[in-house]
C-alpha cells in the first residue's frame, strides 16, 4: 500500500475504533479519542509496515482492552 492509501484510510480505521470504544465503554467522543491516541496501539497502528489496519474493529479494540489491562499488546497470529 503506497503512502497515500495508507494516509486515507487510517481515519476510516480510526472512526470505526472510536465508535467501537463509544459503544462498549459508555464513555464520550473526545475520550474515546483522547485514549486512542495516547495508546501504543495507535503509534502502532500510524505505522504502516506494522500492517495492523490489515486488523477488524473489533480486533483493533480487544488489542487496546489488553494494552489497557496490561499494559503491553500482544499480536495474534492471523
């Protein structure tokens, strides 16, 4: 995926965590946002080569659950 692919498609990717985040934890918008961007998994995921938008919602949001639990993220094997 070249640079501009990429660059479009990290909102749509960042939408649907954030909706998911909304959803299931009952918080707001701009706290949604606000833990999204201060996680590893988002520094993580602005990377391309670490290929994570290959990653569904539900899997991006089950990574940040663990990086919140723990404190670190481990990778499935997909």
């Amino acid at each position: 995926m070249n640079k501009n692919e990429f660059t479009v498609l990290m909102p749509i990717i960042i939408d649907g965590l954030i909706a998911q985040v909304v959803k299931e934890e009952k918080i707001s918008e701009d706290d949604a946002i606000t833990k999204i961007y201060n996680s590893k998994l988002y520094a993580l995921l602005e990377q391309e080569e670490t290929k994570l938008w290959h990653y569904s919602t539900p899997m991006l949001y089950s990574l940040l659950q663990q990086e919140q639990k723990t404190g670190e993220i481990v990778f499935p094997d997909v």
